[in-house]
C-alpha cells in the first residue's frame, strides 16, 4: 500500500549535491536539503530519508565526527532535530530511513532541513555507498507535516547512479556440456572488487585452451565501455573435457573456465544454467525487472530466469508487465525466461513458494494484497498453503519450495504432482534442513539453488555489506534443448542439481543388471503410473527395482579441487571420500564455523573470533567464504589472528599454513563456542565444537598444503532398502568453499 497520497505538491522538495555518477563502495559526501513546503512541519511532525530494504549504503551514525557514516542535520530556524538511523521501521521497500523529527518547535513553510550524510567537516572519511550498482539510486523522501504520523511521499525524490570500479577479478565461462561438433560460446566478464561486472577495462588478453576448439582466437579485446566480451560459434569435434585459461601480456592466468564436456552427438541430455529466483525494485529489489532480465543474460551469462517477486507487492499492472518482459526476453535456442511470482506467505500458513507458470497470461494467486491497493481480484487469493495447492491444481506449472524470510514448512503443506523440488541455497545461506524435513515426510523431490537476489544482479549474486550471508546459487538443468518446454520437463522431473553459485559438473547415475521401471511421475500420485524399461538412471528418477542392490556411477568435474564428496541414502550419510589421506597431510589447519542461530529471520551467527598458536607459528592465511570484505582477518601475526565472520546456514574458514605440521597447539575463542587442540591430534577427520542453534559448530581439522585434484570418478555397491525408498544422492566440497548437491535417485520395490 502507498503512503498518504494528500497534496504532494503542498509537501516542499528536496535537493542533493553533488549529483551524478559514484562507484560502488567509494567514500562520498552528500548535502541534502529539504525544504519545507506550504504546512511547514507541527511540532514532532517530520521527515523521513527510506532508502531500500537491501542496500548497505551507510551504515548512519550520530556519535562519532571521526569516524566512517557519520551523518548531521540542523534545521535553519534552529530548531531542535531528532535523529534516528532504523531498519525496517518504513514501509516496503524503504525499509531503511532516516528519521528527522522536529521536538520543541516547528518549521514554517520555506525554512529548510540540511543532512550531512558522510560530514567530512570533523574529520570523517565520509559514507560508504552502496557496494551494488543502481541506475537511479533514490533518497526516497517522506513527510509527516501536520504531526499525524501519516506520510507523504514527495513528487520527486533526490537520484544517483551507482556504478562499477576497475575490474579486478576475471571469469571466462563456458557451458558445461555440449554435444560434439554443436556451436557454444565463451564468455569473459571482469568484477570490480565488489562483485559488479565492470566496464573498466581496455586491454589484450590471450586465449588458451587444454584440447583444440574451433573458432577460439588467439587473443581477445576488452574494450573500455563494453562489459567482458563473447565469443560465440565455437566447436569441439571431439569428445573429452575441456578448460581454456585467460592470460594477459605478463604470461599470468588471470582466469580458467569452469570445466566444458563434449559429449557424443547422440548424447539425450545437456546442461542448462539457471537462476530462477529475484526480485528487481518494483517490488523489494534493485533495478527495473527488464534492467534484472538483462544482467542474468548479458552480465551473469545464465541460460534460464525466472523473476519472482513478492505477491503482496505485485499491482495487476506489474504482473502483466511482467508477463510482458518474460514473453519478450524468452528466446527458445539461446535464453529461457519463465513468468511466476513468490507466494509470500507467513511460515504458520506455509511460508515462501516460487510459483513457475510454463505460458504468460496465468492468474496470480496471492497470499495476501498486504501492498496491493486495487482489492478487485481478491477473491483469487490463497492464504495458506493448502489454498495455494487448490487453486493451481491443473495449471501448467512448477512449484519450488524456498527458505527466505520467511521459510517454507513442507510439513504442513506439499503437492506431489505440482511441487517438485526444495531450494537447499540462496544468498539467504544454505538450508540442508528443508531437505531433511522433506525427507523424512517421505516425498519424493529434487535439489535447487537460486540467488533470491534484491540486489540486480541475478545469477553473480554476491551479499555485499549487509545482512546476506552468502553467494546466491545457481541450479543446472539437464535437458534435451533449451526451451521452456525442456527446462520444465527438467524441473518436473528433478533432473537437476544445486551450486553455491560455481559451475562444475555432476553426473550421478545408478546402474542394475536386472532393469528398473522407470516411472514417468510420482507414483505417489494417483493413477496408474506409465513406466518404461531402463537399465540406467539419471540424478531425479524414481523407479522400481528387484535388485538387492545398485551400483552408483558418479564422475565429478569440479571448478576447483574437490576436498570432499558425502554420498546419501536419504537421512544416512553412506560414505564420505577425500582425495587424501593422513600420509598427505601437511602443515595446514582448516578452522571452519558453519551453522545458524534458527530456520527464519534471525538466523545469522556472528563468529567474530580469535585464535593463538603456541609452540609453532603463522607463515600464511586465506579466508573462504568471506563475501564482504569487511569481514575476513583483522589483525594477524606469527602467533595470533583475529577475524569477524557470519554464517546463516552455510559454512566459512580460515585455512593456516604453518611452520610445522605437528608441533604446537591452537586455541580459539569465539561467542558460540570456545576450544582448541594440539596440532598433533588434528587429522583427516575433524574435531568438531558443538556450538547448539542449528547445525552450529567449529570444526578444525589438517589438509594437505595443497589440492590439485579437480575430478572424482568412482563407483560403489549399495544395498537397495526392502521396505520404502533407497534415495540416492551426493554432496560435494570443493577447496575453495563452494558446494553441490545433486537431486535423489529414488530406488522402491514397489
């Protein structure tokens, strides 16, 4: 719903200066000055500055002159000013502000509010600017002249243009399974240090690649303006995997590819990335949602989108807007853009569901019209999730369940026939326990990951300098083509796996000597399922067997080397192999903090810490997972660290090189949980703290000084339950942080 909408033009303006272009995550100074229009503002009326639910512009601070956001106002009568910097006390999606209350004497009309955001004047360094870009980054600004709480937006609101830095961190990426002798493309983009593509670069750059492709030049331009660059109809005539390196004029790789398989010409299925899950500003977001499609495509290079903004917040006009933009942006061959919305409802009546229609045009059900002023189409709402179920029976489309701010509960509502899949990643965290919850109620689903992205940049989502605790996700689909129709039968069919946001590749099979029916839906569903004879299955399948037991085929390409692979039957951890063992271990400590307070929106553990080594000392460090730079490492020496980190259910470390491999003993001290070790008894397999919450713990544990194995190729017997499902799937761990899962195989005997 709007603010008051009473007399805008009676509310005064604003200014701001300077005015223009900033970089992402600069230091600035801004002067804004409102004006008191035709009421001035009563006694304890005032204004309010909102600025959007996901931005980490600021943080604004009154006390400290020296230090960073600090912020001033004075009213030019002298007037006594009250200022307040809150957090979601605005009405979305401002839900940031900067309240101004005028106490103990009043504004007439003409006299003037001045707010120092970043006042230099005392020796601050200024405020920090929002770490994303916007092209029109708003000082959304609200008065309550008359004192009665009621506010008023003005007719135009103070805008700036954020944009990126230099680039300093490279990416060349490629599909990740093509069939031989058919044309892709590689693309480069750079991101400035804040993970924005940037256009700030102009130089030569060679070309590499580890087996010939066809087409691929020698060298590549990156021109000043452009983002990265695309080399479309390359070819591979020959099968086998493939990398291309990226290397400047110095000889030093600045980036490798993500792994590329050219598989047979006949081969069924290819991989398919997608990101279905974000929100641009018309409802909690960042950028218009044509500007949202554009970056997934042009920018994060995805082949699949879905843009899902909250249902409360979408207007009928902007849901057919938006069935517009995907009906525009859908290119069968070359880009899959999927109309739906999130159905937004609190987590007692079912909690968030991304609703994915196949064709435009469909009906939105909300969960509510909590903003929504028109009231016409209430009648098709769906307050809980129950309700949602009824009223998409029979629709063609694909409900996923996601864990937001809201979570969903698939214990008290789930659809086989319409909800096949839970998101176990976003730039929320991650969330394994949906899984589990799913599970355990016997259903039958798939893995997804999305970004849920608010900050336009779906598909490279990173959380910036707010309370995001992670890289959003990306989900491969495996398909025959890449059209709505294939990404769908994809979807419905679990023939998917989840990132943390790399692209490597998965392919997890089962393999019987006596067959499987292979069932062409849930047989859960009713009805008579359709089956068909097969001897292998693929990642999503649900068949059934006479086998006492399977063998799992499982061939992984990571984008760096993998630490760890977890194989699963269901809730059971079956096996989990690493590609060392203790003879490989080095003088290398893994400390890792993982976990999260609860399932909903305070979830976020802080495991600002520190640790001391005695007896032996600190030659290097590296953090993984550290998206913000704010966080990460401190203070270090030879002895001692200190870092600042948070986890919302996914996991980060600090990785220690040392002098010696055994000698000395580390301590650690963090508000979860304390402890330590002597490095000595440190080995493969990692002492783990419990620390409560959920899944809260610090583990710490030996590596090998270094990991150069990037592919696991391995089989393994596995006894097939004679009572309920064998389901079959993998977790894996690279190096570097990032994980995948992919979506169960589901083995029944009847």
């Amino acid at each position: 719903m709007p603010d008051s909408t009473y007399r805008p033009d009676l509310m005064g303006h604003a200014s701001l200066e300077p005015a223009g272009t900033f970089e992402a995550g600069s230091w600035q100074s801004f002067t804004l000055v409102y004006t008191a229009g035709r009421f001035g503002i009563d006694d304890t009326g005032s204004i309010k500055i909102g600025f959007r639910f996901a931005t980490d512009f600021g943080p604004v601070q009154f006390a400290g002159p020296r230090a960073a956001g600090y912020t001033t106002v004075e009213a030019s009568n002298g007037a006594t000013l009250e200022a307040k910097w809150e957090f979601k006390r605005n009405i979305r999606p401002w839900s940031r502000s900067l309240y101004i209350g005028v106490v103990k004497d009043f504004l007439a009309p003409g006299d003037t509010i001045t707010i120092r955001f970043g006042d230099r004047r005392q020796g601050s360094p200024g405020i920090r600017m929002q770490t994303y870009c916007e092209s029109a980054f708003e000082f959304h600004m609200l008065v309550d002249a008359i004192a009665t709480y009621e506010y008023v937006a003005l007719p135009v609101s103070p805008k700036i243009a954020i944009v990126p830095g230099p680039g300093v961190r490279w990416f060349a990426i490629l599909p990740t399974l093509v069939r031989m002798g058919e044309p892709f493309r590689l693309a480069l983009k750079i991101d400035d240090i804040w993970g924005n593509p940037s256009d700030r670069v102009d130089r030569d750059m060679r070309l590499e690649a580890s087996r010939p492709i066809d087409g691929l030049p020698s060298t590549v331009r990156l021109r000043a303006g452009a983002f990265g660059a695309v080399i479309d109809g390359l070819r591979a005539d020959e099968t086998g995997d493939v990398t291309i390196r990226v290397i400047d004029h110095a000889g030093n790789a600045a980036a490798c590819s993500n792994p590329l398989r050219v598989a047979p010409k006949e081969a069924g299925l290819v991989h398919y990335w997608g990101d279905t899950h974000g929100q641009s500003n018309e409802t909690l977001g960042t950028n218009t949602a044509r500007e949202y499609f554009e970056f997934g495509r042009d920018k994060a290079h995805v082949d699949v989108m879905g843009h899902q903004g909250n249902d409360f917040q979408i207007t009928g006009e902007f849901w057919n807007d938006l069935n517009d933009l995907t009906r525009e942006f859908d290119k069968p061959g070359r880009f899959v853009c999927i109309p739906g919305y999130e159905w937004s409802a609190n987590t007692a009546v079912g909690g968030d569901r991304n609703v994915h229609y196949r064709h435009e045009g469909e009906t939105i059900y909300r969960s509510s019209h909590a903003q929504v002023g028109d009231l016409g189409d209430e009648t098709n709402d769906a307050h809980d999730a129950h309700a949602l179920f009824d009223r998409l029976r029979g629709k063609d489309c694909v409900v996923l369940a996601h864990v937001g701010g809201r979570y969903a509960d698939v214990r008290f509502a789930h659809d086989v026939a319409l909800e096949p899949a839970v998101e176990v990643h976003s730039a929320w965290g991650t969330f394994e326990w949906i899984l589990r919850d799913a599970l355990e109620e016997g259903y039958r689903v798939g893995i997804v990951a999305n970004s849920d992205g608010h900050k336009g940049r779906p598909g490279a989502c990173y959380p910036g300098a707010s309370f995001f605790g992670s890289y959003g996700g990306l989900t491969c689909f495996l398909a025959e083509r890449l059209d709505r129709d294939a990404i769908f039968q994809s979807m419905r069919q679990r023939r998917h796996y989840a990132t943390t946001g790399n692209r490597a590749l998965l392919d997890v099979a089962v393999e019987l000597p006596s067959g499987a029916d292979l069932y062409e839906r849930d047989p859960a569903l009713p009805g008579t399922p359709s089956s068909s004879r097969v001897n292998r299955l693929l990642m999503g399948d649900i068949a059934r067997v006479v086998d006492d037991t399977a063998e799992l085929v499982i061939d992984i390409v990571g984008s760096a080397p993998v630490e760890r692979l977890d194989i699963y039957d269901g809730l059971d951890l079956l096996e989990t192999i690493r590609p060392y063992a203790d003879a490989d271990l080095g003088a290398r400590v893994r400390l890792v903090y993982e976990g999260a307070e609860v399932r909903g929106r305070a979830r976020a553990t802080t495991w600002d810490g520190t640790l001391e080594i005695e007896g032996n000392a600190i030659l290097r460090t590296h953090v993984i997972n550290a998206w913000n730079l704010d966080r990460g490492i401190q203070r270090q020496d030879e002895t001692s660290l200190a870092w600042k980190a948070v986890t919302t259910g996914n996991y980060g470390a600090i990785d220690l090189w040392l002098k010696s491999a055994t000698d000395g003993s580390i301590a650690f001290r963090t508000s979860p949980v304390s402890g330590g070790s002597p490095i000595r008894a440190l080995g493969v397999e990692p002492m783990v703290f419990d620390a409560g919450g959920l899944q809260r713990a610090i583990r710490l544990q030996r590596l090998p000084a270094a990991m150069t194995g990037t592919r696991v190729s391995l089989r393994r017997k596995i006894n097939v339950r004679n009572r309920g499902d064998t389901r079959l799937f993998i977790r894996v761990q690279q190096e570097d942080g990032h994980r995948m899962w992919s979506s169960p195989i589901y083995l029944t005997r009847t």
